[in-house]
C-alpha cells in the first residue's frame, strides 16, 4: 500500500520544515552586536586647528616685548645703560653744543654758514667729548639726523657717529612759529616709525624744537631721550646733562 505526504508538488520537504520552524519559534533579525563595526583606524580623526605664521613685515613675533613698558632709569648712569642694551629704537634730542648768542643774524641764510650763529670754539670741543661719551659706551648709533643750520649740521659732524643726515623737520622756528606745529609733528612721527627698529637715533636741533616736542628747556649740549611705546605717543626717558 503506497503512503503519499501532503506537500505541494515541487517544495521539498525541508524548505517546508524551514518555513514553519521560522513560523512557529520567530525568525530573529541579525543583533546589531553582531553587525560589523569599522576598526578604530578607520575612524575620521579631528581636523587640526590652522597654523597661522605671521605675514610679511610683522614684528610682533619677532620682538614680543617692543611696546612693553620701560622702566623709568633712576640715574644718569642707568639712562647710559638703557642706551647701550638698545633694544628698540631709541632718540636722543640733543641741542647743538655751545654758540653764544640768541636767534641769527638779520641776513640769516641757511646756505651761508657766515650769516649764522655758529659753535665757539668751546662748543666744538664739547661736541668732540660728546661724541666721545658715546663711543666709550659702545652706544650702537644707527642713524644722526641734523637740522641744517650749521651750527647743528657742525655739532653732529664733529661728534662722528656716523654719517649725518640733513632733516629738515629738525630746523629752527625760533624767527617763524607758525611752523612750530607741523614741524614737531613730523619729528614726533619719525620717533614713532622708529620704535621698533633697535638701536638709537640722534637727533640734533634747538632749543624751540626740543622744548616742544618734551616740554623741556634745554642747555646747549644737553641731550633728552625719548621712545614711542605705542604709535600715538612719544614718552621722555630721561635727560643727559651738557658733556
């Protein structure tokens, strides 16, 4: 006697068992434990932050502390020492050495030295000494600026620091104030630009000039030093008497 099964002509029998175990005990999905997991090299790493470098003619980097405050020198001999470190630029103010008289002549004429009220001879020694103030102090003189009146023009020569620059700015307006105000302005903007650059400027002038620009009366020789710690202020340091 032939036994016959119920299944539906051409399943097999085992996909019929398949099919209701599946049925009857839950068919369970993949456990997200046993999904793949990307390896810790594959993680994507935090973007670095940017390297900012400093752009061309910045030199903040270079000389952090250039506008840091100076310490007010306490004697004529630490003002000497602040000149020989020269860490940024500094200006010595200094009004042309000895020559008697006030004001010039009436035929003044700034070509003509014999029109003009020029150093004695005692002057010209004491710019000779002043120069050589500096020399023995090993004082690094970057640039001599001149007011071209020869009496200035002479002063900053025999001191021989260095070759002297006419400035024009630094003449006298003793005979016409109405230039006071645009001339001490350029001369305060020339110590500005110059703040940064180490090294020491001197600058030799009048009496009406250095008065202006530091509230100072000067004696011939005498010498006034300044720094701009920022660039809408010039500061006095400290003064040097005549040599």
């Amino acid at each position: 006697m032939n036994h016959r099964t119920n299944q539906p002509p051409g399943v097999p029998c085992y996909w019929m068992m398949a099919v209701l175990t599946c049925l009857f005990a839950g068919c369970a999905g993949v456990p997200e434990s046993a999904a793949p997991q990307p390896s810790p090299s594959a993680a994507i790493a935090p973007a670095e932050s940017p390297v900012v470098l400093p752009s061309e003619g910045d030199t903040s980097a270079s000389v952090p502390d250039a506008l840091a405050p100076i310490p007010l020198p306490q004697s004529e001999a630490d003002l000497w020492r602040l000149l020989q470190q020269a860490d940024r630029g500094y200006v010595v103010l200094m009004r042309h050495a000895l020559a008697p008289g006030t004001g010039d002549p009436s035929n003044f004429q700034l070509q003509d030295c014999s029109t003009q009220r020029n150093l004695s001879s005692e002057g010209q020694a004491q710019a000779r000494e002043t120069g050589n103030a500096f020399r023995q102090r090993q004082i690094p003189v970057v640039k001599v600026l001149s007011s071209q009146w020869c009496r200035c023009l002479e002063t900053a020569e025999l001191m021989q620091l260095g070759a002297v620059e006419p400035f024009a700015p630094l003449n006298s307006f003793f005979r016409d104030p109405t230039t006071e105000a645009e001339q001490t302005a350029q001369v305060r903007q020339a110590i500005i630009e110059n703040r940064l650059s180490p090294g020491v400027t001197i600058m030799v002038t009048h009496q009406v000039n250095v008065t202006a620009i530091s509230d100072i009366f000067p004696q011939s020789g005498e010498m006034i030093v300044l720094h701009a710690s920022d660039p809408d202020q010039v500061e006095v340091i400290g003064r040097l008497p005549a040599i």
